[in-house]
C-alpha cells in the first residue's frame, strides 16, 4: 500500500501546468462536466512513486469518502494530510 501526501491545495485557476493533465484525467473518470476557476483541487502525492491522485473538493462530503477512493487505488492518507483535507471539505 502506498501512502498520499499532500502536494498542495489549488483554485483551478492557479492549478500548476504540471498538475493539469492529471486533473484533466481525474475529471474524465468522475465525468465531471465542467471545471470553474474557483474549484477547489486537492493534488496528493504518491510516495515512492512519480504518481499524483487528484481530488476534486467538493465532491466529498466527509474525510471517510477520501479514504475510500484512496483505499481503492492502494493508498492511504497520512493523518496531517487527513486534517488538513478535512478542513477544505
């Protein structure tokens, strides 16, 4: 199991470029429609690993449903990354 850090939380607006198609990605898979500017986008880092997972804000409504996508893809939170999450959501 691999374990998801925090790389930052963004406006879509102020997405890095480099993020950009990993949330392009991400909005196909949750065949989300349209991206606003001010969306809130949490970008989680895999460690170990070149990878990023993508977290559309507000489309959770507890740090539990968070856990249960990264379980899915074989991957756990660490805690400070958890608190923070659970602040923006």
């Amino acid at each position: 199991m691999f374990i998801a850090t925090l790389g930052g939380i963004f406006r879509y607006k102020d997405l890095p470029e480099d993020y950009g198609p990993y949330v392009q990605f991400k909005a196909a898979i949750d065949k989300r429609e349209e991206i606003n500017d001010n969306d809130e986008i949490a970008i989680l880092d895999i460690v170990g690993t070149g990878s990023h997972h993508v977290l559309f804000l507000d489309s959770y409504n507890n740090r539990d449903e968070i856990r249960r996508e990264l379980r899915e893809a074989d991957a756990k939170v660490n805690v400070t990354t958890l608190k923070i999450l659970e602040g923006h959501i």
